[in-house]
C-alpha cells in the first residue's frame, strides 16, 4: 500500500495542485487546510478520480499548538507518511510598519516555525518508510531582500536556507529534501498580500499556473533534486539578483511596492 503524502495548505492553489500531482502517481493523501468545504471537495474529486484515500483536517496552522493537533491527528488514524509538503505559507505587502508584531509573527509561524516542526515530528517515521521525500515550498523571493515584502522574503530565505542545510543532514538516511523556488503564480497570493496595483500588473505579466509549478515541483522531488526555480523568467531573475549590486536589485524591488 502507498504511503500518505501529507500536504499543508492543500485546499488551493500551489498546494492543491500539488496534491493532485501526487494523487496522480497513486499516493494516498492528507489534506491539511483551514476551509473544511474546500478541503472535502478536492479529496473527493482526487479519491474519485484516482482512486486513492484521501483524508483532510481543516486547521489554522497560524494558531499556537496547532502542529501538535496534527500530528494527534496522524497518530490516532495510524497514517503512514511518507512524503511530506511544506507549503502552507502567506505574505504580507507594503511597509513594515503597516502591520502589529503579531501580523508578522503569526506569518512567521506558518512560513517557518510550522516547516521546523512537522518535519521534526514526522522524520522518524519518514526514515522508517524510505525512500521519503520533503518538500518545501520557498519562493523566488528568497534569493534577495525585498522591501514591501520584507518579512515574508525573509521567511522564505529561512525555508531555503534551511532545506539546503537538512539534505546534507539526511543524505544517508533515505530521505530526500527538496526545495522549490516558484515566482508569481496565479492563486490568491496577492490579495490576501495585498499586493498593490504596480506589483499586480508586473506579476500579471510573468503568471505561472499552479498546476505547472505543481508538476515541475513533483517531478523535482522524485527526482531527488536539491532545489529548483520555477520557469524561466524566474530563473533569469535570480541570476540577475546574484550578477547586480545588492544595493540595486533591492531598489528595483522596492519601485515594485510603492517604497
């Protein structure tokens, strides 16, 4: 029997195409989001189609305590993970000070504390079942700091940073870390970012789907790839961030949000 892949964030966007990827190559599926109606859609429409279980738990991952809610949840429904997907995460848009600590922190927790935690949790069992798989969703903004998305590039940077550091850790264990970087992608990102009107026209412009980013991520992962940049244009501005003077990349990114 296929192993669980469990998948944070997994009602929409990124996450729920990911979701599909992996029901597609028959692994059963646990959903983990905070919209039990969107959650208990997809998993029927993926169990339907591919014929595989799929299980969801709608949780807010922001809130204290809830890693360990899930985690109560794998352990009593005796759910034998075998991939897990990191990527429950969100951004905040604009200036520092438009948001209270606590709007930065509870980003922060879900962006960072949450990846930590379930992948500490859930390591023995993943080594137990290998070959395993991590995957973390970072974000091309991980490459540069990022005024008017200064916490959240920050957060992502810490993603990557850390998968980097964790495939070294695990490379004789069986379980494998991927990172993958995407840029703009048509979810609902940039609303719940409030991302302002000059940022929205350039990302309109350099769009991804998430069913694209999806495959490329998947693929990267059984692959057994260190890390990957999703699409070309991405790429490209990843070389430039590396070629051009810090100072300037972060002004260029900065005109984008208004700064």
């Amino acid at each position: 029997m296929m192993p669980f892949a469990l998948i944070t964030g997994g009602s929409k966007g990124i996450g729920k195409s990911i979701a599909t990827e992996l029901a597609a190559r028959r692994y059963n599926l646990l959903l983990v989001a905070r919209d039990a109606s969107l959650l208990s859609a997809h998993a029927s429409y993926v169990s339907e189609k591919y014929g595989i279980e799929a299980h969801y738990l709608a949780l807010d991952l922001s809130q204290t305590g809830a890693t360990q809610v899930l985690m109560d949840w794998i352990i009593s429904n005796n759910y034998n993970v075998g991939v897990l997907v990191n990527n429950a995460g969100y951004g905040l848009s604009g200036p520092f000070t438009k948001y209270s600590a606590n709007d930065h922190l509870e980003m922060m927790r879900v962006n960072m504390e949450v990846p930590v935690a379930l992948t500490s949790a859930l390591l023995p069992m993943l080594t137990r079942n290998s070959p395993a798989y991590i995957l973390n969703i970072a974000s091309s903004a991980a490459y540069q700091a990022v005024p008017g998305l200064s916490v959240y590039a920050a957060s992502k940077s810490f993603v990557l940073s850390f998968s980097r550091g964790l495939r070294h850790e695990l490379k004789n264990t069986g379980v494998y870390v991927t990172a993958v970087s995407p840029g703009s992608t048509d979810t609902n990102f940039a609303n719940r970012a409030d991302v302002g009107p000059k940022a929205l026209k350039t990302a309109e412009k350099v769009n991804m789907t998430p069913e694209a980013v999806a495959k490329i991520a998947v693929t990267a992962l059984f692959d057994k790839k260190p890390e990957v940049i999703t699409g070309f244009i991405n790429k490209l501005g990843a070389f430039f961030v590396w070629l051009l003077p810090k100072k300037l990349a972060e002004s260029i990114a900065a005109s984008l949000y208004g700064l």
